[in-house]
C-alpha cells in the first residue's frame, strides 16, 4: 500500500505541492490581516500568532529552495505537518480573539 501511495504522489506531486502552497499564501494573509493590521497582538501580547506564521515560514521556506525532495512524500508529509500545526495556532488565536473581546 505505501509503495502504491508513493507512486500515485510520485506522479502528481506538482498538484499537491502547488495546493500547499495557495493554502498556505492563503493563512499569511489571514494571519497577518487579522492580528497584525487590527494590532491584537501588540496590545494583548499574544504570541500563538508568531508561532503560526514561524510554523508557516517554514513551509514557505521548504516550498522556495529547491532541494530535490519535492517528488517524495516524506518531505511533503513533514511540510504538512509544519502546515497542520500552523493552522493549529491559527485556530487558537482566532479562538481567543473571540473569547477576550467584550461585547
């Protein structure tokens, strides 16, 4: 099954890879335009933010250089976690931006 599983993302690795990263550019956007442009983290101190978008440099930084791994899948699957995990951090802050502002 893994042989199967490696052969069929050895063929269309390029799509998943280009999906990471749009879904990626996507939650630096996001990121950036809900804590930094409304500055809840300068005024609250959060720092869940930072460790999104550190997690999410990270993917960026593994889509950008060119290493020659992108056609195996344990390289995307550790890329995916940086991902999961970002997104992790980005649902925590969203999560606590809700649950500290008073209405």
């Amino acid at each position: 099954m893994m042989n199967n599983l490696q052969t069929h993302f050895e063929k269309y690795h390029n799509i998943y890879w280009m999906n990471l990263s749009r879904f990626t550019a996507l939650l630096i956007i996001l990121n950036i335009s809900l804590f930094f442009v409304t500055e809840l983290v300068t005024r609250q101190g959060y720092y869940y933010t930072y460790f999104s978008l550190l997690a999410l440099l990270v993917v960026e930084f593994a889509l950008l250089v060119p290493v020659g791994l992108v056609d195996k899948l344990w390289y995307y699957g550790i890329c995916l976690v940086a991902e999961i995990i970002a997104l992790y951090f980005l649902v925590s802050s969203v999560w606590f931006w809700v649950a500290m502002t008073k209405v």
